[in-house]
C-alpha cells in the first residue's frame, strides 16, 4: 500500500500520485459511472436474447420492388367492371402524369375463391391460390409517397429519407445471427439488376456497418473476392490471418471505443470465415433434382428467382436470420401493357415463392420462418395510358392503399385483414402503415419496437420513431 502524507503534498502532487494506490482503485471505482456512462458499447454479431420468446427465429422477405398491383391479384373489385370508363375525381388526383389518367380499369384478370378459408386470388397467381390457408392477406397497407424512391425508403428504413438503417440491419443489430461464420442479414438481388435506390435498400446508416445487409450473387462466386490467391499455400494463408489479427488488435488496443473501427475489424474477420461456409451455403447442386425442379430450376422463366428462394432456405437453415430477395428492375412497375407486364413479373416468381413456403413446411422449419411478401406500394384502379394508345394500359402508382401478405411463425393463416374502397383506391378499414407493419415483424421476433433503440447524439433512434405504431395482432395467432 502506498501511503500519502497530506500534509507535505501539493494539489497536483495528491493527483499525479494517488493513482498508484489503493485510493486511485477507490477513486476510479467511484468515478467509473461517470467516466465511462457514455462510452460506446462493442457491437459484434454474436446471438441476442429478445425482449420475449419469439415466434419467428428468421426473415425471408420476398420484396416485389416496383409496386404489385392489388386489384389485379389479391383484392377483387367488381365496381371496375360495372364503372369502367368512369372518371373518378377523387382517383384522377393521385397520378403521376394528368395526360395519360384515364378511367377506372376493370382487371384482365379472373378471380376465384381458393382453401378452406374461402380467399379470392386470381388466376396470374395459381401457386398461392393453393396455401392461401397458411397466409395472411393485409388490404389495408398505406405509405406516404407515390415516388419509388422514397416510397422504397419508407418501407425500408420508416423514412422517405435515405441514410436510415433498413428493417433488415435493425434485426441483425437487435438478434445477431446464429452462425458466427454468415452475416445475419443476406440480400439476393437480381442479376439482371439492382432495384431503385441500389444498395441503400439495405445499408446500414448510422448502425455499425456488420449489420448492413451482405450482397449474394447467384451468378459467378457469391461475394467477390471470397477466395484467397490458388498461389498460396494454406499455411501461409493462415500464418496472414494471424498476423492480421495481431495487427487489428494492437490498433484496437489503441483506439479503444470506436465501434465503426471494431465493426470493419468484424467484418474482414466475417469475411475470412465465410470462405468456406458461404460456398457451401450457397451451393444448390448439393439439392435432389426433385427439389429443384420443384423450385423451378429447369424453367428459364424462374431459374434465377428459384434459385435465389432455394439459397435463401439452405441460409436460414444455417442460421442467418434475415434474408432479402430482389426481382428485377421493376418488373411490378406496370405504367403499360398490363396483362402481359404482370404476367411477366408473377410468371417469374409464383412459383419459386411457393415452393419454398412449402419445402419450409416440410422440412419444420415453417413455424420459425416468417415469410413476407410485398412490394412499396400498389397501384392505381384507372387506366394509364399515352394519348393514342389506350390499348395499351397500365396502372399508375398507388399508395392509398395495397396487400401484402405474411406467412409461417406467428402468423394466422387463411385471414383477411383490412380493406379498401369499392374501387379499391384507399385503405378504408383497418388501415395498416408501414410503421404498424415493420412493428409487426419486431414483434414476431421478439423485440419491442419501442425498446430496439440505438443511441446516438443524446437520441434514441427506432425503426419506427417518426409515428405511431402498433402491432397488427389481428393477423397473428
């Protein structure tokens, strides 16, 4: 113990020196709240305990950027056909270009009531008219923009704004991921092409990047540079890595709280271990033929988004806990031509999406998975088309009022929730915002959506901090 005279010692005397002893250890230990309240915390993607016990342990959403149309698939409305033609003032107001609005649109399509529970599917969705018992259809989703890219930022983030962390990095930053050597969030974009927004349709913002979302080719090597040079032996190899997490560390150790610094150290360390585990993840060769036939992998029409729905099962199974797939461009964005355009887009997809729900059910998986289907938003009950060419119309972009649908964990299956007007324009009843919505799948996951925060600048930051939300139990079991 080292004893201090008092009365011999100077003020910075006392300072300089007391911290050798016993009463620098008190004094520390007293102060320790204070020095260090407002430190950041390490972020790594080790396993979390949720706010409660969870229905779902993972996510795989099967997002239709572009805007699916609601009245052409899921949400009948015979009113199209007895006013087509009709000019709806109310409707007229909401579209984009004023020159080529014209009246209500009957749907091309025919509707028919499919499962024991009775709902109404049309005929550009055969697949899922055979497992409407075990999904939920939402009528009454509404946004706040009639734009595809803040429209895609809302559904995302809960903004219309970029630089907002997506639902998909709150998830992996609240839950981690049970396989220390995969991300815990997965996108599968097209090949064709990256959706509107690009990459910000799963960054991270403000959040440390490891929980950005981790892009998968399906075509070529899954990440680039996932392999190390064919010239190097293996031990060399691994004598590189060693040296590099001496070399990370000894820098750590001296930039103490820094977690953007501790979250690009995780993430070269994520991407070292994924060398051989996102390979094999992704292999989809190692699959019986019957399962990929079943998926659609001998069909040039949903090869590419079978083959995405077959990896993003073979993820969950290994742990991850969200997956993301993309379609194409905006192959849902249908301004024109719309019985062949929408045809397009559920040709290529109906398919994939159903088998996968069923290979989940399958396997047990299904009561852990939460499956999501949807887009940004819908679209318009009137005709869109350029002076001179009413033959070939589409729809304008409808947010008022769309349909998404949930499946698997939590989810009551074979129930209709919400509506729209009679032309199918507003969510009228049981409306349901994207907040509502995102507070939703929090739930199914066993957080809170009002205690997943991140502080930053003095503030809690939320998924869904801008308004109010709530959880559609209505919809769930």
């Amino acid at each position: 113990m080292l004893l201090i005279a008092m009365s011999d010692t100077t003020r910075r005397g006392f300072f300089s020196r007391i911290s050798s002893g016993l009463h620098g250890a008190a004094l520390a230990g007293l102060l320790s709240r204070d020095l260090y309240a407002s430190a950041p915390r390490s972020y790594d993607l080790s396993p979390k305990q949720p706010h409660y016990q969870p229905k779902a342990k993972a996510v795989i959403q099967f997002f239709m950027n572009g805007g699916p149309s609601q009245v052409d698939l899921f949400d009948p409305k015979p009113a199209l056909d007895k006013h087509s033609g009709k000019v709806v003032r109310d409707v007229n107001t909401d579209v984009s270009d004023p020159r080529a609005a014209g009246g209500l649109l009957p749907s091309p399509f025919r509707f028919a009531k499919h499962g024991q529970c009775g709902m109404d599917v049309s005929d550009a969705l055969p697949h899922l008219s055979t497992v409407v018992d075990d999904v939920a259809f939402i009528r009454s989703m509404y946004g706040e923009h009639s734009n595809h890219e803040p429209a895609l930022f809302l559904m995302q983030s809960g903004r219309i704004v970029p630089a907002r962390p997506t639902m998909g990095s709150w998830v992996a930053y609240g839950l981690g991921s049970e396989n220390r050597n995969l991300p815990a969030y997965v996108v599968l974009d097209d090949p064709k092409g990256l959706p509107i927004n690009g990459i910000s349709n799963w960054q991270s913002a403000y959040l440390p990047p490891m929980y950005q979302g981790t892009r998968f080719r399906t075509e070529g090597p899954p990440v680039l540079n996932l392999q190390p040079r064919a010239e190097l032996s293996a031990p060399l190899v691994d004598a590189q890595r060693k040296l590099l997490r001496q070399l990370d560390e000894m820098h750590r150790v001296e930039r103490p709280n820094q977690p953007d610094l501790d979250g690009r150290i995780a993430s070269y360390e994520l991407a070292a271990r994924m060398q051989i585990a996102a390979s094999d993840a992704l292999d989809v060769n190692q699959e019986p033929e019957s399962v990929r036939e079943a998926y659609g992998l001998n069909d040039p029409a949903t090869l590419t988004y079978g083959k995405r729905c077959l990896m993003a099962r073979r993820l969950i199974e290994r742990g991850v806990r969200f997956v993301q797939l993309y379609i194409e461009g905006q192959i849902w964005d249908n301004h024109s031509n719309l019985e062949t355009s929408l045809r397009y887009a559920t040709t290529k997809t109906d398919k994939p999406v159903i088998a996968l729900l069923k290979d989940l059910k399958q396997r047990g998986l299904f009561d852990s998975t939460l499956l999501v289907w949807g887009g940004e938003f819908g679209r318009l009950p009137i005709s869109q088309a350029e002076p001179g060419n009413k033959e070939a119309a589409g729809r304008d972009h409808g947010p008022s009022g769309f349909t998404v649908w949930l499946a698997g964990a939590g989810v009551k299956g074979g129930t209709v929730y919400g509506a729209t007007d009679e032309f199918g324009h507003k969510a009228v009843e049981n409306r349901v915002s994207v907040h509502d919505f995102h507070a939703t799948i929090l739930h199914l996951l066993g957080m809170n959506h009002r205690q997943l925060v991140y502080e930053r600048h003095g503030l809690q930051e939320r998924l869904t901090d801008q308004f109010p939300a709530r959880v559609v139990k209505e919809v769930l079991v």
